[in-house]
C-alpha cells in the first residue's frame, strides 16, 4: 500500500478540515492521486451545462481522473470532435440530457443566462448537487450582475437554483490556469469552496482534489463573496496556506 492509499483508508476517522489538509498534502506528494483512485463509489458522473472553455477544460480533468462527463448545448452534434479531443469519458447532449445525467451538475454559461438555465432545468437539478462557476460582469450580463455583486454571488446565484444542492467553486480561477497548474509540482494551488450543504461540500472537494488543487472550504454560501470578481483572492493563483492567509481563515 503506497503512502497516497495509506492517506485515503486514515480519512474516515478525521473530521473534514484535517481531511482536507491530509489529502492535500497527499495530492502534493503523490500528483497521480486521483488518477489512481477514481471517483468515488457511486458518484461517477458529471453533466456540464455549457461547453466553454472552462466546462471542455473541467472535463478533460475529470475525464482522465476517471469520471463519466457530458459537455452539452442546444446543438450537441457540434461538440462531438471536442469531446473525442477531450477524453473517451467525454460525451455529449443537451443541456437538459447533461443534468440528467450528472450525479453533480457544473453550470458553465454566462451569469446572465443562469436565471433562464435554472428555470429551465428546474426539475433535472432539483435535490443535485450544482456547482456554479459564472461571474457577473454588468457590461456582458447587464443590470442583474451588479445586483448579484451587490449581494454577493452565493446568495445570487441560490436564488436560480431553488432546491439544488448549490456550491460555488471554481469561479476564481481563469481556464488558463486551470489548465496549466493542474497537478502542478509542489503545493496545489487552491480553489475556494462555499456551500452550506456540508455532504455537497465533501462531494466537491473531492472532485477539486481529482482535478489536480487543493479544496479550501470558506464557508457558507454567503461567503461566496470572499473570492468573487474584483476581490484580491480573485484569478490570482495561490496555495491552500496563501489563500487562508489572504481570506483571514484559520488552518494548516
């Protein structure tokens, strides 16, 4: 038994932060980890509302980590040449197809459209567990962006998704990064994580370590607004410790 399997049979017995914090470190030492441990049982697939750069990205990572992905849009025969380019895991359909799909649901769209997308798949998402990555910019979504600024985006955002498991995660890193450090050598950059659902926590925190970075879980989703647009933690790459230091979070 290698020292990342050692960590992972130790996790039951430690409360979450200190889970976390372990399997951080595993990650940092043992980058294949969640290459050589797969989703977890009974948790095996991912719907992807969208199929921008950020939601082709997710999965990709998701894919090689094991999972089954479904990138989708209103035209999902356009995306079938970006799905074989992403992985055998990787299929495609619509957006109403992925959220079926999706034991956990990515909502990858413009903010602007996720007031829509949420009407619409209303049903497909409800009791699932969603992970909203849009940000709101005024001059591209309009009035409702400065009002979800305002307010703060978990508060926004849980008002689209009424009855989902909500979390916000991966709206403070750029695509770019995404893919350039993910299982990068040495500390694992760090991706914020609000929700207050505390098995939806667990569920993506487990997808951010098989992505390749380190989980941080800040708080409830009202905190969500720690690392929003034009905060200083917002698209600037840091470790789990930098990030703790920079929000005022006690922890490793």
């Amino acid at each position: 038994m290698n020292a990342a399997h050692r960590v992972l049979a130790r996790l039951a017995g430690l409360r979450l932060g200190a889970a976390l914090a372990l399997l951080g470190a595993a990650v940092a030492a043992a980058p294949s980890l969640a290459a050589d441990h797969g989703p977890a049982p009974g948790l095996t697939r991912i719907g992807i509302v969208g199929a921008g750069r950020m939601g082709g990205t997710l999965a990709e990572l998701w894919s090689k980590a094991g999972y089954q992905v479904m990138i989708s849009s209103r035209h999902p025969d356009d995306l079938r040449s970006l799905a074989q380019s992403l992985g055998s895991n990787v299929s495609v359909g619509t957006p109403e197809e992925a959220a079926r799909f999706g034991d956990v649901v990515v909502i990858s769209v413009p903010y602007g459209a996720e007031p829509a997308v949420g009407k619409e798949l209303s049903a497909e998402l409800k009791d699932k567990v969603v992970i909203d990555l849009g940000n709101p910019y005024p001059e591209r979504d309009g009035p409702m962006a400065n009002d979800a600024r305002r307010e703060g985006t978990g508060v926004a955002s849980a008002r689209f998704f009424p009855g989902a498991r909500l979390v916000r995660a991966f709206n403070a890193i750029t695509y770019v990064d995404l893919r350039k450090d993910a299982h990068r050598a040495g500390a694992p950059v760090a991706i914020p994580i609000a929700c207050d659902d505390p098995r939806a926590t667990r569920t993506v925190s487990r997808l951010v370590l098989a992505a390749g970075f380190e989980p941080v879980v800040v708080g409830g989703l009202s905190k969500a607004r720690l690392f929003d647009v034009d905060t200083p933690v917002y698209v600037k790459p840091m470790s789990a410790s930098q990030l703790r230091a920079a929000l005022g979070l006690s922890g490793p």
